[in-house]
C-alpha cells in the first residue's frame, strides 16, 4: 500500500498509513481539532517525499523497462565488451541509389550533428561519395565513415589513447582525453574524422562531442550495445535500398558473414594493412 | 689552449631593449589570439577537416627542427673537438633550449583542448610518435640544461670528461629528436606528400641548416649588442663553410625524395601537385624553399669566399643575408610540407575521380588567418625573449675583441 492513500486511512486510523513504510503513525493519540493542521504538514511532507521518490526512482524505472524492452542480443551493462564480436558493416554499392542520402541524414538525427552548411568546417560522420571513372564514365556512390579498422592508424598515432579500439573493433574517441591535436585526422586515409571547430548546443547525451575535439562515426555503438543496428543501416533498410548490413563479422551464422564469405567484396584501401571493419560489394 | 672568458650583457643599448621589448609585444599579441581562437574555436582560423595542421604548426615544427640544429656548435666543440667552437657552446645550448620552448609552446597553444597538456604529460599511448616526441623534447631540455651545467659550474667544468659525456649525449639525443619531428610526418601512410622514411634525414640536415642560421644571427646581433669582435675571420669562415654544406645537404635529401617519387607512377599526382600545378605550393617550394632559402645563400656564401667575390660582398655581410635567407626558405619549406602535404587529397580510389559534399578529390583550401601567424610570431618572440634574458642574467657569451662602430 502506497503513502497515498494516507488521508483516507488517517480518518479512519487516526493518523499513520498503516502500509509499514514509516511514513508517521503518531497521531493516534492526538485530540481530533489537533489533527487538522498536523494532517496538512504531513500532507505536505508526503506529497514532497512522493514527488521526490518518483523524481529518484523513475529514471531507474525507466532504464529496467527499457532493458527489459530490448533485443534479447543486447549486451548486459556489467558485461564486457568481448574480442568474440566483430562488428562490421556490408555496403552493396550496386543498391546504393545515387540520390539517396537517407544513411547521411539518419546519422546526422541520431547523432546530433546538424547538417553540414560549411563543407570545409562542419563534421560529417558519414557522407555519401561519387565514384567515376575518368577512363570511362562510368560511376557509382556509397557512403564513407569511419572504416573501424582492426589497424587503425588513428589509434596508433594519438599521443594520449584518445583514440581507442573497442575489443568488438568499434573505434571510438574518449573525448574525455581528446586534447585536440589532430594528429589522427592527418594519419586517418578516409577522411573519416571531423574536427569540431567551435561551440556546440544540444547535444545527445549518448553522443557526446566538444569543441576542440574529434570526432568520427561511432558505428551507433549505444545503439549496437542494447542489441540495436546502426542508424544509417535501419534508414536504408527503411528506404527499401537494403544496401546497408550491419552484424558480427566474426559470427560465421550471420547474414553479414555469410555474404562476405559468398560474394567478391571489396574494402577500400585494404592496401595499406588497415584491415576495416567496412565492406563494400560491387564497387 | 687560450683561457675563454664569458660576459652578461650588461652596457645594454636601445637595440638591446628594443628588441626585448618589441618581442614581449609580440608575446602578448599572440596570447591575445590564442584566447581569441580559444574562446570562439578554431572556426576563426584557416584550418578546416582538411587541412588540420596550419600557420602554427609551421612555426612550431620550423623551431623545433632548428632548436636541434642550433646545438650544432656545441656538439662541434665537444663531440668532434673543435676547439675554435668552444667559446660559442654555451649561447649554442641555451639557444636551443629557447628555440624549443618557443616551438612547443606554439604546438601547444594550437591545441583544440590547450588546457588539458597534463592529461598530455600523464597519459601516452607508447604506439603514437608524438608520445615519443613528448619525451624527446622534454628529454632535450634536461639534457641540454645538464650539458650547459658541465660547461659552466666551476667544478664540473675542471674536468672536460663530463662536458664531453654530455655533449655525446646531447648530440645522440639531438639526432634523435630531429627523427623522432621526421617521422611524425614519414610515419603518415595514408599521405602521398610524406610517407617516406627519408622524412628524418632531411629534417635532420635541415635541422643543421636552420639552427646554425639562428646561431649565426644571434651572434652577429651580440656583436653590435656588446661592440664586440665575438666572431673573429676564421670563424665566420668556418660557419660560412657549414652553411654551405648545410644547404647543399638539404637540397640533396630534397632532390632525393622528390626524385624517388617521380620514379613511382603512383606519387606522379602528389609531385605534379608540389612541383608543377600547386599554385602558392610550388612557388612556395620553388622560390621560397630552393632558390631562397638553399641556392642562393649557398651561391652568395660560396662568392664571399672566392677571390673575385670578396670584392662585392664581406663574408661577414653574405654570413648574415644567408642566415636570413636560409630561414626565409626554411619556413618556406615547412609550409610547403606541412600544408602542401594535406592540401593534397586522400585517394580513396587511387585511379577514380570522387567526389562528396566533405569535399573529397579536391584541392584543399586553406589561408593563413591572422590569429595563427600572431600565434606562430610569438613562438619566435618567445625563443628570442629567453635567449636575451638569458644571455643578461648568465655568462652565455664569450668576451670578443672590443670594436668601434
């Protein structure tokens, strides 16, 4: 029984809610003409430690609601992220449509990052990229993040570790120990990184960025914990493209395992040893 | 050996307060700005997602590379016994620490996060260069201080085993330093412009040539400074000499590189870029970097040194007006480098055209803006401001033959 049904219960008890919680009991003993303005200062000191129970618990509530509304392959917060995993991606380019930048916007909501003005300044997390071949014309598009290579030169060159390969292979930026040298950017081939040049305003509070840091696509990493994919994967999945698989590439029974083992795919500047998480098909 | 007497500045002229007032100025400007860029971001500067290291980096790793050569007279004096050179080792020293300071703390001033520098000093990923790099410079500073206490406490001095055993060390270090600055830039594999082992011997010899060019300023301002022969013939003939081979080094590891690329079809766009089609970047590197800064120092030292040349220009003159030119030219060549190398795009399908809204395939625009260049400025005032303070409250210089005029 809840603290809320006090009033009725205190004219019938003369005071206390009877339910165990200690919220008072005392006042059986007290005259009737007295009980008035004591039932005003418990009413007021109730409806203030309810107020403040429901301000302490619901976000608790919520997460455990939450948890218990998530993908059965979401990973539990006490466990670790484990080298079992490889998270990759798999870009048919074949069905990436030229116009089409659904990936690129649905970053951009989920993430927090507005939609670039300024091309030479503004982060882009993800960008849609035309391919031609001047020998030919021939051309396609697909879009270009973060590689999330087993090798990441991003890694190796960051003076402090700030730049971090997850055991699952996410690679991420702790922007708690980003000093903003940029130093990855240079060493990054992909042009995956973005510097933020200066102030920002509402942010998401699973996406942190900072002026003065940097940043690159995070592969939806809150959303891959809680057993979710990618936003641009679940956009282009929306669209109808199917261009876009997002899975454990080490998991040999996943779909985007089992494609990258059947179909001729390509990563882009495998050349250099980075070994990326990102694969592309007809390209 | 000749007992070698060293002074304070003390009789100080207007040119003296002068100069240490106008490179306090130009200090204060340039924290000015760097709490402009610092409060609006770096919006406010030239750099941009593509080309992320500006202005400041060209001071900052410009100084760097000359801190490590303006040790070269002392390394001379104690490491190859050149006793001539001696008298010159301690300005040597403590110009190299000043050059260093003012390079790193241009580096750090440029930083996106400036304040966080002790998560820098207490947190490395051992992997990364620039860690190594962190402890190289630091390394340098205690070294080289260490080095200047051998030459001047009294009772170390006495015995030339502890100058000599620092001066190896010091100039081990000093090598290994300029590599470690190299390789920042050599160990990029994703940029056409560096990712070439050769980066490290040319900053080295570049090294050589930029700190010896500083050294020789400095002493030929103390010159006038203190009315003073500081420098007698023979050694402006002998820093005339090394500043040829100095030049001449660098423009040999420079024809290296760019030849070894030309050789590879694969580098044919990135050499076009510098040598041929990159608008400011190729007359940067041609007029700035070559012509400027190594041939024609090299050729007016080498006509001050013959015959039929000494009756156009003193050695003395042609010392200074190269000095000059040379790091004219070597700044030249940093900017060449260092934003050249990023201007120049990523090939993400080597062979393909690309094209994106982030401005993939493209040459990269980039424009010095003011705060930067007051930034970099300042990196120079600071390493000039230590040095005079110095050179007021230490006996760094040699006492010369006293001139008037």
């Amino acid at each position: 029984m809840s603290c809320s049904s006090f009033e009725e219960r205190s004219a019938k008890n003369g005071g206390g809610c009877g339910s165990g919680c200690g919220c008072a009991s005392g006042g059986a003993s007290l005259q009737s003409d007295e009980i008035a303005p004591i039932s005003a200062a418990r009413r007021f000191f109730l409806k203030s430690a309810s107020a403040f129970a429901t301000m302490a618990l619901a976000p608790g509530v919520t997460l455990m609601a939450y948890a218990e509304s998530t993908p059965a392959n979401a990973r539990p917060a006490d466990q670790k992220v484990s080298a079992k995993n490889r998270w990759g991606l798999l870009i048919d380019a074949g069905k990436c449509q030229d116009g089409c930048s659904s990936c690129v916007t649905a970053c951009s909501t989920e993430n927090g990052w507005a939609t670039p003005t300024r091309p030479e300044t503004d982060a882009q997390w993800i960008r849609k990229l035309t391919v031609r071949d001047p020998k030919n014309g021939s051309q396609f598009s697909l879009p270009m993040m973060c590689q999330h290579c087993a090798n990441p030169p991003c890694v190796d060159v960051c003076p402090t570790g700030a730049s971090f390969k997850r055991a699952d292979g996410i690679v991420l930026v702790d922007r708690h120990i980003c000093i903003g040298c940029r130093y990855c950017m240079m060493a990054c081939p992909y042009k995956a990184r973005s510097f933020v040049h200066e102030p920002l305003q509402d942010q998401k509070e699973y996406a942190p960025r900072g002026k003065g840091c940097v940043e690159s696509c995070t592969m939806c990493v809150h959303r891959v914990d809680s057993g979710r994919t990618p936003a641009c994967v679940e956009a282009c999945t929306k669209t109808g493209n199917n261009a876009m698989i997002f899975g454990d590439l080490n998991d040999p029974n996943s779909e985007i395992a089992k494609r990258v083992a059947t179909y001729r795919t390509t990563r882009i500047r495998d050349d250099l040893g980075t070994d990326p998480g990102v694969y592309y098909q007809n390209i | 050996m000749a007992h070698i007497t060293y002074q304070k500045l003390d009789d100080h002229s207007v040119l003296f307060w002068g100069l240490l007032a106008m490179h306090a100025a130009l200090i204060m400007v340039g924290l000015g700005a760097v709490l402009y860029m610092e409060h609006h971001g770096h919006i406010v500067t030239g750099m941009n997602n593509a080309v992320v290291w500006g202005t400041p980096h060209v001071f900052a790793v410009f100084l760097i590379v000359a801190a490590s050569g303006a040790l070269n007279v002392a390394s001379i004096s104690s490491v190859f016994n050149r006793l001539a050179y001696k008298p010159f080792a301690r300005l040597s020293g403590v110009l190299a620490i000043a050059l260093l300071a003012g390079g790193l703390a241009v580096l750090v001033l440029d930083l996106g996060r400036p304040e966080r520098l002790t998560v820098a000093m207490t947190t490395y990923n051992f992997k990364s260069i620039f860690s190594w790099n962190i402890y190289l410079y630091t390394g340098f500073l205690v070294i080289v201080a260490a080095y200047l206490f051998t030459m001047m406490d009294r009772g170390t001095a006495r015995n030339p085993a502890y100058t000599k055993a620092a001066g190896w060390f010091a100039f081990v270090w000093r090598l290994a330093l300029t590599t470690g600055t190299g390789s920042i830039f050599g160990f990029l594999v994703a940029r056409e412009a560096y990712d070439a082992a050769i980066m490290a011997p040319l900053f080295i010899a570049a090294s050589f040539l930029y700190g010896l060019a500083f050294t020789v300023l400095v002493l030929l301002t103390m010159c006038r400074e203190t009315r003073q022969r500081l420098l007698n013939d023979e050694m402006v003939s002998s820093f005339r000499g090394l500043l040829i081979i100095f030049a001449l080094a660098v423009l040999y590891f420079t024809i290296v590189q760019h030849l070894t690329n030309l050789y590879a079809a694969q580098h044919w766009d990135v050499e076009m870029f510098i040598l041929r089609d990159g608008g400011i970047y190729t007359k940067l590197f041609w007029l700035g970097h070559i012509v400027v800064g190594l041939v024609i120092p090299a050729g007016l030292l080498l006509l001050a040194g013959s015959n039929a040349g000494k009756a156009y220009i003193s050695e003395r003159r042609a010392l200074t007006v190269a000095s000059i030119l040379a790091l004219i030219g070597g700044l030249c060549f940093m900017y060449v480098t260092i934003i050249g190398g990023q201007a120049f795009p990523l090939k993400l399908f080597p062979g393909k055209e690309v094209s994106s809204s982030f401005l993939d395939g493209q040459i990269a625009n980039y424009a010095p803006s003011l705060p930067e260049v007051l930034l970099g400025i300042a990196g120079v005032s600071i390493a000039m401001l230590i040095t005079g303070v110095a050179l007021k409250v230490m006996p760094f210089l040699p006492k010369g033959e006293e001139y008037d005029g």
